[in-house]
C-alpha cells in the first residue's frame, strides 16, 4: 500500500537507507531506484523484454495497466510463515478478478492466482532492509495477454491445497538454505574450490527445486 499511494518520505514499514528489492535473484533495486520505477516493475525485472521491459515502462504506466485489468483490485496475501524475524520467509498468493483490459486483450471474469515464495531482513526496528520475491512472472502475463488459458476457475492453485514448485516442503527447504548461507567468505571459498561462479550455482539451485516431480505452473498448468 505504502509503495503504491505514498511517497517514500512517508513510507513507515522500510528500513529508507538500506532498503533492497530483488525480484528472482536479478537485478537489485536500491532505497533510490525501487520507489522510481514501481512495484510492478522491479516483480518482473526478471522477465526476457519480450515479455516486460522494465527500461520502458514507468511507475505510471505499469501501474496503470494492471488498474486497466483489474478494476476491483489486485490483493495480496501471506499463506504460510517459515522463519522468523530478522529473516522472515514465507510463501504468498497474488490474485484478482480480470474483468478489465490487458495491453488489448479483455478479460472474461476468471480469477487469475499468482502464488510465490519470499524472504524480508528486517532491521533491529522491525523495519525491512530488503525483500527477496520468488515467483513464475511469465505464466501470469502470458494469461494475461491471451497467450494461456488461465486453470484457475475452479480454485486451483497453491492457495486451495495444491503444490507449487515442488510443493511448501520444497519452498521451505529453499529458504531454509537461503537462511544458512549467511557467510559470504565461506560460499567464495567453496565455490572457487569447485570452479562454479556464486550465481551458477544460485540459478542450478533454483532449476533444482522448480523441475521437482509433480509440479506445475499455477496459470497454465503446464509442468514446470
């Protein structure tokens, strides 16, 4: 809410100096840069241009589009906690109602869940330093520009019960891993013992959990 109607100045949940945002391991938006750009853009900073140029698009117009697409809004929601403060990891659902338009395209009403995994540092005020998203950005435009048949009409998705990326034991061992990994000393020197680079091996780790058994993408159903 704070990062949509409110200023920086005025935003009272974030650590201003030291505030982080990274969307999928990609590119790290500082206390300056991720109020400029936007929510929306830096969530789908990972994504191939193709898909979304978060160069092109600004705080406006990406958010004017997903107001186009979902009139009644857009909510979010925390489903489950893994880890307390000061890292905080949890799994969470993103979903709304696409009665609206979409870069041309018209919704028909259906419901369209996001669901996703995260991790919030907060400081010694219990104010966040940074906040970690995990998510499947393209499934979600795909359905949106017509691309997919959206599958969630019939209450499908992580939220109802069902697994995503390996299911919520997955997740949860994923940031449970994330957690552990605190010396960075340590990771250089295993690495370089190995001969893979830090961020191979991050994105090994993250294809590791995503092609487990039974899993499949939450708008398309298609096995991920």
């Amino acid at each position: 809410m704070e990062a949509t109607h409110k200023e920086f100045y005025q935003w009272n949940t974030v650590d201003q100096c030291e505030y982080e945002a990274c969307s999928n391991g990609g590119k790290v938006f500082n206390s300056e840069e991720a109020p400029w750009v936007g929510n929306y853009n830096w969530l789908l900073s990972s994504c191939e241009p193709d898909a979304w140029d978060s160069t092109k698009e600004t705080f406006e117009s990406s958010h004017g589009k997903f107001r186009y697409a979902f009139p009644e809004g857009f909510p979010f929601e925390v489903l489950q906690v893994f880890s307390g403060p000061p890292k905080v990891s949890f799994t969470w659902r993103h979903w709304a109602v696409f009665s609206g338009e979409f870069e041309g395209n018209q919704g028909t009403g259906e419901t369209i869940n996001m669901t996703g995994f995260g991790v919030v540092l907060l400081n010694d005020d219990m104010k966040a330093k940074r906040i970690d998203i995990y998510f499947d950005p393209t499934s979600f435009l795909n359905v949106l520009r017509g691309k997919a048949i959206c599958r969630d009409g019939i209450d499908r998705g992580v939220a109802f019960g069902e697994s995503i990326a390996g299911g919520l034991d997955a997740a949860a061992r994923m940031m449970a891993a994330i957690e552990s990994d605190d010396d960075e000393d340590s990771d250089e020197d295993e690495t370089n013992r190995k001969g893979t680079s830090p961020s191979k091996l991050a994105k090994d780790e993250r294809k590791s959990v995503a092609g487990l058994s039974g899993s499949r993408c939450p708008f398309s159903g298609a096995p991920l």
